[in-house]
C-alpha cells in the first residue's frame, strides 16, 4: 500500500532522541527550548512555546485571548475537528463559514458576508477567528486581518499543516497577520515530533499567559507571584493551567527534522507540481494555488468531476484502496458531525463544504515518495477514472 502519508525517521533522528533517553533530562530539560528556537527562527516569530499536540496549542490560544463563555469563535468546517472544539473546551460557541471552492480555505469573502449580516441583525460576533491553512495553502490572510481590525476579532492562524509555507513572501507563522499561529508535529504532517504543536506569536503578554497555561498556571518568576518566596523551591500557582508540556525525547526529534524543514517543503513542492501535469486531461480537478504564496504541501486534493466518470465517489475511493493506493478523505464537514448537529447545525448550512465533501479524495504525498510510486499512483488513478 502506498499510504497518502508517512513520516521519515533517519538514524540522526534516532540518534537524537536516544541521547536524550541517556541523559539526565527526560522532561523540561535543554532539548524544548532548543526546538522553540528552530521554530521562531524558521518562522520570523518573536515568540515560540512547545506543547504535547496542536489540539492543547488551540486549546490555550483560545484561553490566552480570553475566550469563554458566552462568546462565539468562528472557523472553517473542512477542518479536523479540534479547530473547532478548541473553542467549545473553553465554554464558548462554535460558528463556520463556508469555504472558497478554488481553495478550500475558508472564503475570506464569506467571511465579510457574514460579519455584515451579524452586524446589520444583531447577532454575535467573533471574538476569535481560526483560518485553517488546508493542505499546506495559506488563507488571504491579509483580507482576514482587515476584516478582524474591522470587526474587533482577534486570529488564531491553524497552521497545522503548512509549516515552511510562506504567504506574500514572508514564513507563515510570523503573525504579521494574527495573533496567534498554530502548528501540528503529528507523523504524517510535514515534520513530526511523534505527538506535538507549538504556538508562536509577537506579543510577550500573549506568551507569557501561554507560558502558564501549558504548565499547570503554576511559575517561579517573582514579578508574577502573590507573595514573596518562602526558599528556593517556592513557586505560585497563578492561573488554571493543564499539563500540555512537550517532552524532551519529542524536542529532540523536532530539533533533527527541523534542520531538514526546507527540503522536505521543497521535495512535496516539486512531487505536486509533478502530479499538475501528468493528471492533466482526467476528469479531476487539480490544487489550485492563490498567487503571493507557496504552500507546505501537507496534503494534494483532488476534485472529482462526477459527471464525467461512470462511477460513485465512494467506488472511486475504494477501487484506489483496493488497488494499494492509500487514499484518504480531509475532511469530513465539522457540521454534520452528530455531536455538531446536536448543537442545532443541519446538512445544508454550508453548501461549498458540502460539495467539496462529495468530490474530494487525498491521494498521496510525501517527501520521501519515489518517482515509481508517484508514477503508479497516476497510472491507477488513470485506469480506475
């Protein structure tokens, strides 16, 4: 089987974190702090705080820009399920909206629409806005950041799968654009750190409340604490926090990847333009890419044009697995999930995310993918369309 996805794991990999095991720090030692300098360098960050997954990094992003109960977050619904469940843990409702059917992004347009219809009706408005950069392609995130200035939202960039993308020439995770940026180190994202996220961001305000909701809200620095120290162990809880720390041992493989980030983002790059031109001519559609940007490359979707191919889209998904290519779907519309649909969304509220449902396969892409495989995963798709 030719999966859609797979990590690489040299031996400096293995190297690295077996160093780690034979050291004297398993757990907040030298190797974190060494993985966020990789992150805040590779992306022009001023500040970068490594967590357990992305899903905690969504989770404390919202806490830090004080979502809670009785506000609304607003995100896209061709997502995983934790860009939207991030808002929910902290106590406050979850809207969508549709996505833009060139990209799959959430449509920067819609987005106006319907700032302008909650405006003119009364109805909620964001506090926070999570664009999600699917597949690696960054969203017009300086549309949305007008848009935010505008309306008074704040925005946590989901860049869960576009780390080494770049948008309008600057590394997505700068936050020119947000205030906030997330990122995801899951195996069969572009780099893996096993299970990981980070956030980064510019304002110090904002890290230091990460800083303490990553670690139990609890802290040893003197100008944060209620009273003077009572010795050399004293610390302070000041906040409600959670153990969402980031290990050693998961640092110290993001540390190795990390030092490979550009090739690997350079190698899918040229794999999908690869894939642009040999499906020409099926009945497909392929990525399209917006202009000012260059794309991670996380994951290539393509589009099927039902009406040209005698088959269902489910017969096509599983005529490819069945033949060992390893396709997958991203994603299931978070709407019509049941637990969604039990919070009043219905099937139809959002018709772009629908349609792109009913067509979208991913097929596969990965660094380390061989000429052979990627020239059999075209000519299966070729014999099964």
């Amino acid at each position: 089987m030719i999966p859609y996805g797979k990590q690489e794991i040299t031996q400096q990999d293995i190297d690295a974190v077996v160093d780690v095991l034979k050291s004297d720090f398993l757990t907040q030692g030298p190797q974190v702090p060494l993985f966020e300098q990789s992150i805040k360098f590779a992306v022009d960050a001023e500040h970068a705080l490594a967590v357990n997954s992305a899903t905690s990094a969504l989770h404390i992003a919202c806490l830090a820009l004080g979502v809670g109960k009785g506000d609304v977050v607003w995100t896209t619904p061709i997502t995983f399920v934790a860009s939207a469940n991030c808002a929910l843990y902290c106590g406050a409702d979850v809207d969508f909206v549709d996505i833009d059917p060139l990209t799959y992004n959430l449509s920067a347009e819609n987005l106006k629409k319907k700032l302008q219809h909650a405006k003119e009706n009364n109805l909620a408005l964001p506090k926070v806005v999570i664009p999600v950069h699917l597949c690696g392609q960054p969203c017009e995130m300086e549309k949305i950041h007008t848009l935010g200035q505008e309306y008074g939202f704040a925005i946590i960039e989901d860049a869960s799968h576009a780390i080494g993308g770049k948008y309008k020439g600057n590394p997505i995770g700068n936050c020119e654009y947000s205030d906030i940026t997330v990122f995801s180190f899951h195996p069969v994202k572009i780099v893996t750190t096993a299970e990981g996220g980070v956030v980064t961001t510019n304002s110090k305000e904002l890290a230091a409340k990460l800083d303490l909701l990553r670690s139990h809200g609890i802290t040893r620095d003197s100008s944060l604490m209620a009273n003077d120290s009572h010795g050399g162990w004293y610390y302070e809880q000041v906040d409600l926090g959670f153990n969402y720390r980031m290990t050693e041992m998961q640092a110290a493989l993001g540390v190795s990847q990390m030092s490979r980030l550009h090739d690997f983002v350079a190698k899918r790059n040229a794999l999908a333009a690869r894939y642009d031109e040999l499906l020409k001519g099926l009945p497909l559609v392929t990525p399209y890419q917006i202009e000012d940007s260059y794309s991670g490359r996380h994951l290539y979707v393509i589009r099927l044009n039902l009406d040209e191919i005698q088959k269902s889209h489910k017969q096509v998904f599983d005529e490819l697995r069945g033949k060992e290519i390893g396709v997958n779907l991203h994603y299931i519309p978070v709407h019509i999930q049941p637990y969604y649909k039990q919070l009043g969304f219905n099937i139809g509220d959002f018709p772009e995310a629908e349609k792109y449902y009913q067509k979208a396969i991913s097929i596969p892409l990965y660094h380390t993918m061989s000429e052979l495989e990627q020239l059999q995963v075209i000519k299966v798709i070729k014999e099964t369309l």
